[in-house]
C-alpha cells in the first residue's frame, strides 16, 4: 500500500510540472498502522433443496392374479362306458361242502334258449331274470356237448335296456341274468374257474335288449365271438 502512494507521488511530479509538489514521509507511512484485511465473507450455504416428487408419474401397485371361479363338474349326456372286468371265480368246494344253490327257475317264467354259432343265446321278459325250465334243460344240453377239459370255457355276457339318466337299473338287471346262468352251468358240472360273468348293461349292440350270450371257448372249430 505505501509503495503504490510512493509511485503515484513519483508519477505526479514527472508529468505534471504545473501541479504543486506533493512531499511524501516514507518514515510516517511506515508509521502508520497496517490495515487488517478484511476477513473473508462467509458465502452463505445454499438452501435445502426438497426433492418434489413427479406427480405425473403412474404409481403402479402389483397387482395378484384374480382366483378362477371353480368349474362346476360337466354332467354326461350319455351313458359312460361299462368296465368289463372278468371276476375273480371262487375257490372249488372242499370234499363233502354243501352242493351250489339252484338256479332260480319258474314256471312261468318266459326265458327261452336258441342255439348260436357260438353256443347259446337266452331271451328274458322285460325285467325278469328267472329261467325256465326250457332254457335250464338248453343249459344242460350245451354243458353235456361242450368237450371235456381244462381249456374249455364258458363266457356268459349279459344285457339289459336302460336309459342315460338310469344306466344303473341296466347293470343290476344284466348281473343277475348273468348269475343265474352261472349258477345254472355251476349246477350241470361246470366248474366256476372256468365261467367268465360279464354284464355289460344297455351295451346290447345289435342283438335283442333282454339276453345272455354263453359262448363257448376252446372247442375245435368253434367260433370265439360272435
């Protein structure tokens, strides 16, 4: 700071010789106090910023996956199909067991047998499933003619008209035809091993609603299925 005075007195009497002389004390500017600097201004901190979220953005929450209404099960429309299941036959009768049961016969039932390529077939009334004594002595007939052994068998299929709504009625119908066949040919010599029972219900095919089919198996030439 003094220095600078010193140069602008110098610089005053060099080029102004008009000016009157300016004489400057180098000892009393020495003498004078040195200026404190100013301290430096504290620079003010800059003010919170608060971040404003965009309010136009879509906030999109997961969502789960709505639960299906459970499906009510679907009713058939027709009658499902019968499993055919060959029974397992019962074991033969010890030495001295009581003889089978009879098979049940009436006299007025209106059973009657015709004889088939294959063996026998037997007709039923509406409902019914006693034989008569006609179609148990046609039983008989076919039991005697049948060649002797093991290999031969005897496949009852039993039938009997029914409607989808009540596929049921048919089955139970058809399974009791088909025993008292069986207890017929059990009752003629025919061990039950070698019975095979089926009631196939409404599943009559072409042939007459109300019958059993005994075909026999195993004998030379003879048909296997009609």
């Amino acid at each position: 700071m003094r220095f600078m005075l010193f140069l602008c007195a110098v610089s005053l009497s060099a080029t102004s010789p008009a000016l009157a002389q300016v004489t400057v004390d180098l000892h009393a500017l020495q003498a004078l106090p040195d200026r404190p600097e100013a301290a430096p201004r504290p620079r003010a901190a800059p003010p919170n910023l608060v971040r404003v979220p965009n309010t136009t953005a879509k906030l999109t929450a997961p969502v789960a996956p709505a639960t299906p209404a459970p499906v009510p099960p679907a009713i058939p429309q027709a009658e499902p199909d019968t499993a055919v299941v060959n029974p397992v036959a019962p074991p033969e009768p010890a030495p001295g067991a009581p003889p089978p049961p009879p098979p049940p016969v009436s006299e007025t039932a209106a059973t009657k047998a015709a004889p088939t390529t294959a063996g026998l077939r037997l007709t039923f009334a509406p409902g019914a499933s006693d034989l008569s004594p006609d179609s148990t002595a046609s039983i008989k007939e076919l039991t005697e003619a049948a060649p002797p052994g093991d290999s031969t068998t005897f496949n009852v299929q039993a039938y009997a008209p029914g409607t989808p709504d009540d596929p049921s009625t048919a089955r139970r119908i058809s399974l009791s035809r088909a025993m008292a066949v069986r207890s017929a040919l059990v009752a003629d010599g025919i061990p039950s091993a070698r019975i095979f029972v089926r009631a196939l219900g409404a599943q009559h095919g072409d042939g007459p609603a109300d019958r059993v089919d005994v075909d026999v198996e195993g004998a030379p030439g003879q048909a296997k299925q009609k």
